[in-house]
C-alpha cells in the first residue's frame, strides 16, 4: 500500500471520529425535558388522607403499596376497573415482614387468625403502633367493658393499661398474661411478694394466686375482692361459718370494721393463724377498755386488771386468750370452749366446769386423797376435792380469779356474796399455807405435816 | 394486810415461776424411771448429756392430739440435731388403748407409761398436755402448758435457744412474733419503679418517666429508678434531663454500671463523642457487661472517624452476654 492510501484512510478515520463526537455532542448535550411524573397513591387525590395519620405503616410511608398490594397495572388511570383483590392471608402478608408470633402456648385470638388489623391499620392511624384505638378502648371492640363497671377497679385496668398485664399478641400463659399469677401481681405489689416470701404463716390461695380472692379488672368491693369479708372467707371456710353464724354468743370483732380481718391477716404473717398480732395483744387491743355487749352486760378492761394481778392463769401467761375463750363465738357464757356457769353460785356439777377440765385432771376433784395431783392438800387430803365434794360445795371460781390476781394460783382476794365482798385472806407458806376467809375459821394446810384445824 | 401478803407473795415466788408446773425453771429436772408401752424401763438419765424434749399427754384429749401433731413435726425436724424427744402418756387406765393411739397418730419417739402418776407428782404437772424442755446439763428451761396458738414459736424457739442457734433476744423475739414492719415509703417505691418499668417495656415512655418520677419522691435515694429514669429521657432524647438522673445515681453509688453506660450515652446523644468514650470504655471494665454499651461505643467510634474500632465494638456487642440493662426494656428494639 502507497503512502497515499495510507494518508486516505487515517483522514477518514479522523472524519468518522470528528463526526461521531460531534453527533454524540449535539444528540446528548440537548436537555431533555423530564417526563411530568404520574402522581403516586399517597400523593394522588385518592389515597392522600393516609398520610395525614400520625403514626403510618413504613410502606405507606415510602409509598411501597405493591408491597402489600402487589402491581396493578391501569389502576392508577382506571381505579374502577382495575381493582385490587382483597388480601386472602392478612397474618401471612403482615410475616413476610413482621416477626411472628408462633411459638408461644397462648395466642389473642385474632392473632391466631392472622387477623392482625383487627386491632392493627395497615396504613396508619392517630395511635402507635397504627392501633385502630386507644388503651382499653381498643380491647373493648371486642371484649366485655363490663368487666370495668365494678366501683373499685385496678389501677392498670382502671386508666387502660390492659398491656401492663396482658400480652397483646401470645404468651406463655393463660389469658396471655405477661407472667404466671401471682408473679405477674408481684411486678407491681412488690411488699406482697417480700411478704409472702419471708412471712412463715402464708395463706395459700394468696400464694396460689390473687384472683382466688381479687377480681383483676373491678369489683363492687374495696381491694376488689370478690365478695365482702366475712362471706368471702366463709366461701371457703365453711365450718367457721357455721361457727360463727350459729354461735349463741358471737365476738363483736368478726361483726365489726374489718370483720375477719380485725384479727387476722388476708395474705401471710409470722404469727400462728395467721394473726395479725400476738394473740393476748390482738384481744387486748380492744378490751383495754370496757366493752358493753349486745345483751347489756359489761365487760371489764382485762388489759388494767392483768396490769394490776400479777399472778395470770396459765393461758394468760402463754399470752393465749383462746385456752379458754372462742374467738368466733360459743354457745357458752362469755364465749367459752366449754361449760363454765355464768352466775357466780352454782352447784359444783363437772359439766358446769367442763372448760376447767379441758386442761385441768378432773381426778384434782375425784379423788379424795392424793400426794401428787395438787399442793392444795393437808397431808394426802385432797382440799379440792373436800371443798368441792359436798353439800353448796364450792366450785372452781369461788376461790380462784378466772383471769389473775395478786395471789398463788390466781386465788382470789375476795369472794362476793350479797353485798358483802368477804376477804379469803390465803396465806401460801413452804409447805402449804392458810386461808381466813367468810366461808368457815381460819384454816390451815400443811402437805409434810398435816395441819389440825380445830 | 393486803400489802403485807403481797409481800409474802412475792418473796416466796421462785425468781423463775414455772408454768403450771412445781419445778421452777433452772432446777435439775427429777430423774423417773417408767415403762414404755413395749414394757421396757426407760429412766431420764438414759438421755444424759442430750437436749431433751419432753411431751405429758393423755389419751383422749383434743389438746393433747393437736398438740402431740405439732410436737411430732418437730421430732422429724429436730430428731437428728441432738434433741431427744420423749412422750409421757398419763392417766394410763386403758394402756391398749394408748397403744393404738401411738400407733394411729404413726409417733415414732419412745412414748412411757405415768401408771403410778410419778412424773405428774414430781414435776407437779397441772395441765394437760405439758411439753417440757430440759438442756444438756438436766436442768429444766422451759414448759408449755396446753396447746397454745403460739406452741410451734415457744417449742421451735426454745430448741433453738437450747441448742445455741438463737441468744436471748432472738428467743424473745421468736416466741412473741409481730408483724415485720414494713418501710411504707420503700414498698410504694418499689411499686412504682415496677410499673415505670412495664410502661417503659411497652413503649409509653411519657408514663413511665411520671411513674418513674413518683417512685423518686417516695424513694429519692433508690438507684435503680434514677438510672431508669435517665434512660426514660434518654428515649425521649432529653440527654441533659437524663445526665441529671444518671448524676444523682452515680452520686450515691460511685460503682453503678447502669449510670456510667448511661452518662456515657448521655453524653454521644449531647455529640461529647470523646468523653462519651471514655465513659463506655471505663463501663466495659465492669464485670457485667452487655452488648448496648459495646454497640453505643461503636457508634461513638464511627462518629469519630475510627471504623476499626467501631467494628471492633460492634463485633464486641454481638459477643457479650446480653445481660440486663435497663436501657433495654426500655428499648427492647435494640436487642
């Protein structure tokens, strides 16, 4: 090839490449005008309002329809031909993205329906979380809000804060609740939990679970309970009911204020029966002063009479007023477990003194001799048995205090008798000890030595 | 007169007057040899250098039985821990039928026959039933009459007494329980700061920070509620409230992981990226560690510029045991 040839084709290379920059220059240099952009769903005329929510769906927010709604073609230019099928499968579109909830033994019910915008706006709503309402109101779509109508109800429940016990979507528990009762009551009533925890006397349908006793939402009863105390008590305990009801003398303290609860604690104590003090100290509480009952009579101020007698009955000084007294009612003079007469003189009869013997040999009055069932004898003669075994023998509480005195064995200072109050003068010595009182001479005893009383 | 036999009362009380028995407390208990109902002698000396408990009943005596069921749970408690327990049935007409009642209420102590009403004569017994409790030198500490409401306190704590376990004070405590007194102001605290904390764990932060704030005023001194608090204000994005918080917590415990992770926090929200830093790092010297504060120093490394380390930290977050930190349950996304 000539130098000729070659200089041919390197200009017409040149011209090819000057051409096709100039060609490319004038096709790409010119400015296009933007094509005007279709309005989008939301920014339409016809789906705006759903971004005036305050809370709305992501995709609505990104504009990402087809993501729940799949493409449509001619939707947009022809709404009324072209319209979207109904979802089939809420819950299964909601999964694609959401976390499911699959796992757990308890599901709200639309949840295992997948029906997720039962309580959920798929496009957005003026609640978090887009909720179709607020608080309770939402719940009370389909549930019962009667469930509210009692007077006294739970603070949670009360102010619509059904979540703070109940799980919205699936939980291990029943009626989804967050925790198993009565851990999930603990969360909050946390003195309860440190209660029944230490506490050693616990009252186990508290510990089992507070709705045994608590409505959880409301009641007409304070603390909703479900019924007021005592019936709510009685409701299990029956035979304190039959106790209590058909009792001839009844205690004022179950019919009064707190009824059971004036003595004994709901949930747990450190105190035997769950009493909310120690015994003598719960029933001295009240009768520190002197207490008129139904039937007229007054009762004296035990707490000032055991203050002033140093000498207290045995259950006294076990700090026990229940030896002798029952504390919801007796058919028995003055509450008593057992017969004891009301009336100051009464023949000496063991069933009138039944209550004495619940503790006390009955052999300390059967037996004319002894050397070991009493201190109360002149050599082996048995004075118990000597004063009570004859005729107006003389009963227990002619000589001793029922509750206490100054004197050994509770024996009394003086022994009323018309209006004469006669003084018994007991003198307790090592061995035995004396009496002077209005009933016979002066008399002496003597357990070593038997004393000669003429 | 009335003084003068006071006076005589008293003078001839023992300083220690036992309870419905004749023995005063602290005298050497008398020594008895009985059958027991296999008709083998058993004398109290047998039981020499041993804590004795000691149970007088009779047959067909409700106090008797429900105290002998309490008594019994005792024995199975206590049985190998040095105490020996012993049953004395009294009045002893039907002995087959003392039998039987050993044998239907399953007592698995010796139980000894009073035919001759020995022991009820020498201890003076006057009150059915009478448990009895007797120390490792024989002498006598203790008895209860009857079957009071508080038997299982005065049984439990006197052989616990006896046994060195309590001194005094605890005994008296323990046989005359009363109702723990509970700090009324802490209880409501503790309430609040639960609740605060499940709004927060549901995402109704503005509550929660009220909850949390009446919690502080029964409790102005409780912790946890400060440090929750703080990161309450951090979901608000309330750094300056939230330092505030975190402050008042790190000032009563200068240790508190909870309020140097959240100051450290704190402050990457206020932009202190470098002091941030240095307050995360120190966190992570903790012995509990959690992978947020791990995640907010990466965060705090990538806002410096420092990829490596950010990546470092991030890959630290995902490492570390997700222990609890309050900053979660009220940001549970951030798991």
């Amino acid at each position: 090839m000539t130098g000729k040839i070659k200089n041919i084709i390197i200009l017409f290379i040149i011209i090819i490449l000057l051409q096709s920059t100039f060609l490319s220059k004038t096709v790409y240099s010119q400015e296009v005008p933007s094509p005007v952009e279709p309005p989008s769903c939301t920014t339409s005329d016809c789906h705006s309002d759903l971004m005036q929510n305050t809370f709305i769906h992501d995709p609505v927010k990104e504009n990402e329809c087809a993501l729940c709604h799949g493409e449509l073609a001619g939707h947009n230019q022809n709404p009324g031909e072209f319209k979207f099928k109904e979802v089939d499968d809420i819950g299964e579109l909601c999964y694609s993205c959401h976390d499911s909830f699959e796992n757990n033994s308890f599901m709200h019910g639309p949840v295992e329906d997948g029906e997720c915008t039962a309580c959920h706006s798929p496009h957005g709503s003026s609640n978090k979380y887009q909720l179709l309402d607020q608080g309770s109101d939402l719940c009370f779509i389909c549930h019962e809000p009667d469930i509210m109508s009692g007077k006294f109800a739970h603070g949670p429940a009360d102010t619509g804060g059904c979540l703070a016990c109940h799980d919205p979507h699936s939980s291990d528990y029943a009626k989804n609740l967050r925790y198993k009762p009565p851990e999930l009551c603990f969360m909050c009533h946390t003195n309860k939990k440190t209660e029944l925890k230490e506490a050693k006397v616990i009252h186990k349908p508290a510990a089992d679970n507070c709705v045994n006793c608590h409505n959880p939402h409301s009641n007409k009863h304070k603390y909703m309970l479900s019924e007021m105390v005592p019936a709510l008590c009685f409701s299990c305990h029956k035979k304190k009911k039959e106790n209590v009801q058909e009792a001839a003398t009844k205690h004022g303290a179950i019919v009064v204020g707190k009824s059971c609860l004036n003595c004994h604690e709901a949930h747990a104590s450190n105190i035997a029966n769950r009493l909310s003090k120690a015994p003598m100290d719960l029933c001295l509480g009240c009768h520190n002063k002197s207490v008129r009952t139904d039937a007229g009579d007054v009762l004296a101020n035990i707490k000032e009479l055991l203050a002033k007698n140093r000498d207290h009955h045995g259950p006294i000084k076990r700090k026990d007023c229940s030896g002798c007294h029952n504390p919801h009612g007796s058919d028995e003079f003055r509450m008593l477990k057992e017969g004891y007469p009301s009336t100051f003189y009464m023949p000496f009869n063991e069933d009138n003194y039944k209550l004495c013997f619940k503790c006390h040999l009955k052999s300390i009055v059967q037996d004319p001799t002894t050397f070991k069932l009493t201190n109360f004898r002149n050599g082996n003669v048995n004075l118990h048995y000597k004063h009570v075994r004859q005729h107006k023998g003389r009963t227990c509480r002619a000589c001793h205090e029922t509750h206490a005195s100054n004197f050994p064995k509770h024996i009394r200072e003086n022994v009323p008798f018309g209006n004469w109050e006669f003084p018994v003068n007991y003198i307790k010595t090592e061995t035995g000890g004396s009496c002077a009182p209005g009933c016979h001479k002066a008399k002496k005893y003597d357990r070593e030595e038997e004393a000669i009383n003429k | 007169m009335r003084i003068l036999l006071l006076v005589i009362f008293i003078v001839l009380s023992p300083m220690k007057h036992a309870l419905s028995i004749e023995v005063p407390f602290g005298e050497t208990a008398p020594d008895f040899t009985l059958k027991n109902i296999k008709g083998e002698e058993v004398s109290l000396k047998d039981f020499k250098g041993k804590i004795i408990a000691l149970i007088y009943w009779k047959n067909d005596h409700d106090y008797s039985y429900k105290a002998l069921d309490d008594y019994d749970g005792f024995f199975k408690m206590y049985r190998r821990r040095g105490v020996q327990f012993i049953g004395i049935a009294g009045e002893t007409g039907d002995q087959e039928k003392i039998r039987r009642t050993v044998k239907d209420l399953k007592i698995k102590f010796p139980v000894l026959l009073d035919s001759n009403r020995t022991v009820l004569g020498s201890y003076g017994i006057r009150a059915y039933p009478t448990t009895l409790l007797i120390d490792r030198k024989g002498k006598l500490i203790h008895a209860i009459p009857g079957h009071p409401v508080l038997y299982n306190s005065i049984l439990e704590g006197y052989l616990r007494f006896i046994l060195g376990e309590i001194n005094e004070e605890e005994l008296k405590a323990a046989i005359s329980p009363q109702k723990t007194k509970v700090d009324e102001s802490e209880v409501m605290a503790e309430r609040e700061y639960n609740l605060a904390l499940k709004f927060g764990e549901v995402g109704l932060i503005n509550r929660a920070i009220k909850t949390a704030k009446t919690s502080i005023k029964y409790k102005p001194d409780m912790i946890k509620t400060r440090n929750l608090q703080g990161f309450l204000y951090l979901k608000t994005n309330e750094p300056d409230k939230a330092l505030v918080e975190f402050q008042k917590a790190l000032d009563k415990d200068p240790g508190s992981y909870d309020a140097k992770a959240g100051i450290g926090m704190a402050c990457l929200y206020q932009g202190e990226v470098d002091y941030a830093i240095k307050l995360l790092t120190e966190a992570t010297k903790h012995n509990r560690k959690t992978s947020v504060v791990y995640y907010e120093l990466g965060k705090a490394y990538e806002l410096k510029g420092d990829k490596d380390m950010a990546l470092s930290m991030y890959k630290k977050s995902l490492r570390v045991a997700d222990e609890q930190l309050f900053f979660y349950q009220v940001n549970p996304q951030c798991r």
